[in-house]
C-alpha cells in the first residue's frame, strides 16, 4: 500500500515563502514521475511542477520562476520551494506519484497566503 506523508503547508503573508515535502513509502514500485498539483476553492485541479526520476521538470508556465521542485530518488521523497507567494496560490496541494499506467495521490496540505 502506497502511503504519502505531506508536510509545510500553512499559512504565509504575500512575499513569503514556504517549502513542501512529500514521502511516499510502502511500495517497491519505481515512481518515475512526482510532482505536485493544486486545488483551489471553487476551481479544478491543476498542474504545479512535475519531475522525473532523471530530473527532467516541467512547470506550469505560470509558476516558473517562483516555484522548484526537486526529488531524492533513494527516498522517494519530492519538494517544492514556493517564493514570492500570493494570495491567488492559496490552495491545497497535493503530491502525485506515477509508476507506470499507476497514479497515487497525497492526502494535500493547504497552503493560505493572507495577511
């Protein structure tokens, strides 16, 4: 069974910063790609960053330059560094995990920029 621990969300003023972490254990499964995704009140979720095992990112084209995903493949765990945070991220964001056709999801953590 795949189990996802999420931690660092909370809540941040606009201009902060904050850093999430996601480890997934439980499974001998080879994630090939993590990453991160968010919800919004009211909205779909959509994508934030994206990384495979081998480091190739790719982000949502709004995002680049604020955000940074980055993995340790020997943990299976994933970061995202969040800067220059405003209030339009607020939002729980959830981990992903793939292997193969296999999709998993994180429980999410709210993140709220408010001041």
């Amino acid at each position: 069974q795949v189990q996802f621990v999420e931690s660092g969300g909370g809540l941040v003023q606009p201009g902060g910063s904050l850093r999430l972490s996601c480890a997934v254990s439980g499974s001998m499964l080879n994630f090939y790609r993590m990453g991160w995704y968010r919800q919004a009140p009211g909205k779909q979720r959509e994508l934030v960053a994206l990384i495979t095992s081998r480091g190739v990112t790719n982000y949502a084209d709004s995002l680049k330059g604020r955000f940074t995903i980055s993995r340790v493949n020997a943990n299976n765990t994933v970061y995202l560094q969040m800067s220059s945070l405003k209030p339009e991220d607020t939002a729980v964001y959830y981990c992903y995990a793939q292997s193969g056709l296999l999709e998993y999801w994180g429980q999410g953590t709210q993140v709220t920029v408010s001041s």
